[in-house]
C-alpha cells in the first residue's frame, strides 16, 4: 500500500516538476536585470521625477482644500448646553434599556447582586429623564 503512495507521489511530482522554494528564488534571480550599484540610469531618474511632481502637486491640491474649509466660531452657550443635554438624555434612555433587558432576563433566571442594584435605580432614571423634559422613554 505504502509503495504505491510513494509511486503515485513521484509521478505527481514529475508531471507537475515540483521545485523547491530556493529553485524558484534561483530563477528569480536570473532573470532580474543585473545593476551596477550606486549607478543612476535616466529611467530611473526619470521616474523619480515624476513620481516627486505627483507628490508636490498633491501637497497642492490639499493645502487648496484644507483653506476652503470654513470652520464656524460661532456655538453659543445655548448650543453647548442643548448638546449635553441630548447625550444625557441618549445614556439615560440606554441605561433604562439595559434595565429593561435585565427585567426581561429576572424572569427566566436569578440575577447577581449588580444586576439587582441597577434594576433598583429605574425610578431614579426615569425621574431625570422627566426632568430632562423627555416624555418618550422608548
């Protein structure tokens, strides 16, 4: 049995003509073109310019977009404090959905001492949303 793996393994290896990983570098070597180090030839040379103009004219072209850009000074006090209140008004409603959630999971298991204490705090939350003016609690 073993032998006629090992014959079926030789043939694979013979039609497919495996090489091993340091032939295949050995190839790739040959057929790079040899360079004198250190030597510059005007393809290169030429393709560096290139590619340090497409540069510059990038830098360009952002620095021209960069001071388009209009930046609005202008937020009042009354905005700052509508925006805090808007991100209170979001944790609070997340905390009630995790309480929620928790009261959901109360009825198929026990909860931990945690999970007790912060389904204890809704009236408390639901109180500050109140306060808040949120009248949705969804």
């Amino acid at each position: 049995m073993n032998h006629n793996l090992i014959k079926i393994y030789l043939i694979y290896l013979f039609i497919y003509r495996y090489e091993s990983k340091g032939a295949q570098l050995a190839k790739k070597k040959e057929n790079t073109p040899k360079t004198i180090p250190g030597a510059v030839f005007a393809e290169d040379q030429k393709e560096k310019t290139k590619k340090k103009k497409k540069k510059k004219e990038t830098k360009t072209s952002l620095t021209k977009k960069m001071s388009e850009i209009q930046i609005s000074s202008k937020i009042t006090p009354e905005q700052i404090e509508a925006d805090l209140k808007q991100k209170q008004v979001r944790k609070l409603k997340k905390q009630l959905r995790e309480i929620e959630q928790l009261e959901e999971k109360q009825r198929n298991e026990k909860l931990e001492k945690e999970q007790l204490e912060k389904i204890s705090k809704k009236e408390s939350i639901i109180e500050q949303l109140n306060e808040l003016g949120e009248t949705d609690l969804s």
